[in-house]
C-alpha cells in the first residue's frame, strides 16, 4: 500500500497536515520530495546574487580601520 501524505517539518520532526491512518509506533518507510529553493545555485551564483556595490571613500580598503572602528587614518606612507 502506499500513500502521499503532506507533511510540515518543525525542526525535530516530520507533522502530517491531514490526519493519517497509520498505526502509532510502527516504523515506515518515507520518501520525502525537497523542494527546489529559489535562487539556490552554486556558491558563485549565490554570492552573486547577494553582492552589489557600494559607493565608498576611494581610500576604503586602505583605512578600513578609521572608518569601521574610527582609528585615525594610518598615514599613505605606512601604507
């Protein structure tokens, strides 16, 4: 016999969302189908789809630490 059932996963286990006629403490045997997440790709689509650019001070990468953390500008010559 065999039946289809929807389910709900609740993050400890898997709930039906209709009643069932199963027979409690018996093991069976699930196929379950995943779906598809969209936008889920590889991990260079998935960066991609995240990144966007930013309008910033020219020297951003070279002060970093004065603009996040407020340190004074490390001089260009200590660069």
């Amino acid at each position: 016999m065999s039946i289809t059932v929807e389910t709900i996963y609740d993050g400890k286990v898997l709930r039906p969302l209709t009643p069932v006629d199963l027979i409690p403490n018996t093991h069976y045997s699930d196929t379950i189908d995943v779906p598809e997440v969209a936008g889920a790709g590889d991990a260079w689509a998935i960066s991609e789809s995240l990144s966007g650019s930013y309008d910033g001070p020219s020297d951003w990468s070279t002060q970093h630490d004065h603009y996040i953390c407020g340190l004074q500008k490390t001089p260009d010559s200590q660069l």
